[in-house]
C-alpha cells in the first residue's frame, strides 16, 4: 500500500494541472485510505470480516478512479 501510494504521487504530477487538482487529489486520498484500512484489517481480528470488506470495497473504488485517470489521460493525449 506504501508503495501504491508513492506510485500514485508520482503519476499525479504529471497531470494536466486540473486533474492533478482535481483527480489527483481523489486518487491520493483513496491511496491513503487503503493504507489506513491495512491495520484495522490485521488487529481487529473479531470484526476482521468487517474491515475486509471495507478495505475490498475501497480497493474497488481505487481502481474504479484508476480507470476514469485512465480515460482522462487518453482524451488529453488526443487533445495534444
């Protein structure tokens, strides 16, 4: 997650300044939770289920704003 976190600043700053603002700041925060979530997911071993699905139901956003960075990154390349 660490890492993912890294990789992503280092994709942001290479976006368009709007999206960097804008979905770079999404995808930073999403990256951030998911680090967040991996903790709770190893300590709390009661509700354990619980913040597995919270840390999957992230992760499915994270890739989810992966794919719209994605699209962005195309259309601004056919805008060049």
């Amino acid at each position: 997650a660490r890492l993912m976190m890294v990789e992503v600043k280092r994709i942001v700053k290479d976006f368009p300044r709007y999206h960097k603002y804008t979905l770079g700041t999404e995808l930073r925060k999403k990256a951030m939770q998911i680090y967040q979530l991996i903790p709770s997911v190893i300590q709390h071993k009661q509700n354990r289920q619980r913040w597995i699905e919270s840390l999957v139901y992230a992760v499915d956003n994270f890739k989810c704003q992966i794919q719209i960075a994605k699209a962005f990154k195309n259309l601004s390349a056919l805008n060049d």
